[in-house]
C-alpha cells in the first residue's frame, strides 16, 4: 500500500466532494428503493385523508407517470445546458480554477439530485400500477402516485431556483465573496499555537540527505504530517518535503529529503524511506483550496489579472478582485505562517513541511495586478489602498512591516502615469501606506488620499 488509509480516503473524498456525479447517485438509489417501500402501506391507513392523495384508475396513473418522467427528463436537460453554460462563463469571464468551486456547490448538486431523483421516482412508481386483467388485480399505488406529483412540482421549483442562483452567481463580486469566505475558512487549517508572528523557515537538509522521488505526478493536496513524524522518529529518520501544498510534483523528481538521527548518517534504505513519505501524501490530478492557504488568493489574481488582459479590459473589476484580496491578507496577517516543523523534545527538526509564508502571500496578491496595472490609475490606488490595509495589522510586526513598506516602494515605482493629477493622487497615497505603517493605524486623511 503506497498511501496510508487515511490520506487515501481524504484525497478520494475530496475529489468525490467535488464531483457533480456523487450526490445525484445517492438520490437515485434512493428513489429507486422508495417507490415499493411506499407501495407496501396500501391500502392506506385510516389516519391518512383519502382527499390528499390520487384516486384515479390505473390507466389515469400511468398517462401522469409518463408525462411526469418525460416533463422532468426534459427539464433536467435544460439544468444540464445551463450548468455548462454557467461553467463556460466562469471560465471565460474568472479563471478556470473556479470550476471545481461551482460543481462542489451543495446547491447545484441538490438541483440536480431533484431533478433526475424526482424522474426516475415517477419510472419507478410507473412499473407498479396494474390493470386488472388476466387474473391480475388493478392496482395503484395511490401514495406514490401523489409522492411523484409532489416531487414535479419541486422539481419546477428547483428549476426557478436554479436559474435564479445561476444568475446571482455569475456576477463577479458575489463569485469573489464565496471565494474570500472560503479562504479565510482554511487559516483553521494552520497551526495558530506559535508564541511569535514571524514566519517560521524550516532548516535546510544537510549534505548527506537523501532525495526521495515522487512516483507519480500530481499537485500535493494532502499532507498526514502527524502521522509522518509519527513514522519517521519510530524509523529513526528525519524529513523535508520539498513542495508547498498546491505545487506540481513531476514524477522522478525530489518529493523529499530524508536522513538519519545524526545529520552526518544516512536513513538508511531508499526504498523504505520512499515508502514511508508516500504512505502519507496525497498527489491529486488538480489543486483544491482545502489545506491550500493560496488558492483563493490565486483565484482573485487570476480575476484581476484577466480583467486587465486587452481582451477584457476592465480595471474596475480588477481593482474590486484587489478590494477583496485585502479581506483575505487582513485575515492572514494577525495569524503565523509559515513552514509547519514538528520537533522532538531535543528541539531537533523531526519533519518540515513548507508552507506559503506572508511575504509569498502578499507577492501573490500584489504581483499580478502591480505588472499588468501599472498604468490605471484605479488599480494602483486600489493595490495602494490593500497595502494600507495591511499595514494596520502588520505595524506591531517589524518583518512584516518590512515587506509591506518594500510592496508599497514597489508599487510606486512600478506606477507608469501620464497624467499629473494621477501621479500626484498615486503619490498622494503612497505617503498614506507608509505613514499608516509607521502609526500602526489609519491616518485621518484617507479619504481624501483615495
């Protein structure tokens, strides 16, 4: 076995989660095995009013049956064309990496599950209704009948819904909020017990380690560090992975760096030791936003980016992408980062895992918008406006401070501005990012300043 159990499962069933298939399954076993559960209560019992449920003859049963399955099928096709024009917008108009964000939504897949569950529950019921004849006995399964006519009208209300939230959905601020709620949601995933701010930076590996090549290629999505400092102290073995969760791993090439107890001693077999780490990591076939802190910010700079392509041309939709880049790094900034070092009690490095650290946090953000921006004057004064921001939760932080002031210098410098009211405005608030980091607080002028 190549990967331990638990990792196993987690990276399955996050890409199970986010399939659009799993869900609609589920409903259709379920409407397949409801229908003669339902037929088993007839005749009905006296509790239930005969008025609220069907009384037609089985011929009658069988044409709404009928029209019910199709009516459904037919509508489930149209949900089906506007889930694929939905994902070609958000692909075209965002980034492609907002696709698996849309189909591991809870309300498309429940849109979808009603729709084929309540179909497939009319086939199944219509299998039940008998005419008499033949030595066969009418019979209508009056409950399930009236089940199959509840679950149409759902199934239309799902259908208003649907277009509805497909409609709300596609508007960029609201793609962009999902994407910023669910960001600051993964800082849960971070180890938050550290005494100091600064970013933790794991050692490197001595000249004796041995490198450990992945067998496969895939993004690093799941990491089991407990269990692999579990693993490697009982093998005598110390670690450090190489790639940061959400990195590309290319097969053959180093995955990790393994050496023994002394960093003057091997570890020992590498065919051991490469079993040891692929045992508890998870390569997948795409990266996912579930322990990976830079993904949404990715997915807004990505936003950002594309609106400013000559294709788009949209500054104000980047500079909102920016807007909502400095909720994300505001949470970011008052929590460590950093790489995750698990420590014996000697205070020896047992394993190190890197993770994204602030300064690459705020690089990813800044990055893209300060090159592809630099001439509007409306994404400068929003990368500005972020870095201010920022600075209110970073002052007390002096190495945070530092790479905030030196993306404030860069951004200034970066800025290509014709027009003398536009520099004087950048400049203007430039002056406000440095004061504000000096302060540790807003200065009283900001609102002119933007």
């Amino acid at each position: 076995m190549t990967v331990a159990v638990d990792v196993r499962l987690s990276g399955w069933w996050d890409e199970l989660r986010d399939s659009l298939w799993l869900v609609p399954t589920l409903t259709v076993l379920v409407a397949v095995a409801l229908p003669p559960l339902l037929a088993e209560l007839e005749p009905l019992p006296t509790w239930i009013p005969p008025d609220l449920v069907f009384g037609g003859t089985p011929d009658g049963a069988r044409a709404i049956l009928s029209q019910l399955a199709g009516a459904t099928i037919t509508v489930l096709a149209l949900v089906f064309s506007l889930t694929v024009v939905a994902l070609q917008m958000a692909a075209s108009q965002f980034t492609p990496r907002l696709l698996r964000t849309f189909l591991r939504n809870r309300r498309v897949q429940a849109v979808m599950s009603g729709m084929v569950g309540s179909a497939v529950f009319s086939v199944g019921v219509l299998r039940l209704v008998r005419s008499e004849g033949e030595g066969v006995d009418a019979f209508v399964p009056r409950l399930a009948v009236t089940a199959a006519l509840v679950l149409s009208f759902v199934a239309v209300g799902l259908l208003l819904y649907f277009i509805h939230y497909v409609t709300q959905h596609l508007r960029v601020d609201v793609v962009m909020h999902e994407i910023v709620i669910f960001s600051t949601q993964q800082l849960a995933n971070v180890p938050g017990d550290r005494d100091t701010i600064p970013d933790r930076l794991a050692p490197d590996p001595p000249a004796g380690a041995v490198p450990v090549w992945a067998r496969r290629d895939g993004f690093l999505q799941l990491v089991d560090i407990d269990r692999l400092s579990d693993a490697a102290r009982a093998a005598g073995v110390r670690l450090r992975l190489r790639p940061t969760l959400g990195d590309w791993v290319t097969k053959g090439t180093t995955l990790a760096w393994g050496w023994g107890n002394d960093d003057d001693t091997g570890p020992g077999g590498r065919d051991e030791l490469s079993a040891l780490v692929h045992r508890h990591v998870y390569l997948g076939i795409d990266r996912t936003e579930s322990t990976d802190l830079a993904f949404g910010l990715r997915q807004l700079q990505d936003v950002a980016t594309r609106a400013l392509s000559p294709g788009l041309n949209d500054p104000t939709t980047a500079a909102l992408a920016v807007t909502q880049m400095s909720t994300v790094l505001c949470r970011y900034a008052g929590h460590p980062l950093g790489d995750d070092v698990f420590e014996d009690e000697d205070g020896q490095v047992r394993v190190a895992a890197p993770r994204p650290g602030f300064a690459a946090l705020l690089e990813l953000a800044v990055g893209g918008a300060r090159r592809y921006g630099r001439t509007d004057p409306e994404v400068i004064a929003a990368l500005l406006t972020l870095l201010i921001d920022v600075a209110e939760h970073v002052a007390d932080s002096a190495d945070r401070a530092e790479v905030v002031e030196g993306q404030i210098d860069r951004v200034l410098a970066s800025a290509e501005l014709d027009d003398p009211v536009d520099q004087e405005r950048v400049a203007r608030i430039g002056r406000v990012a440095k004061e504000t980091l000096r302060s540790g607080s807003r200065v009283a002028t900001v609102a002119d300043a933007t």
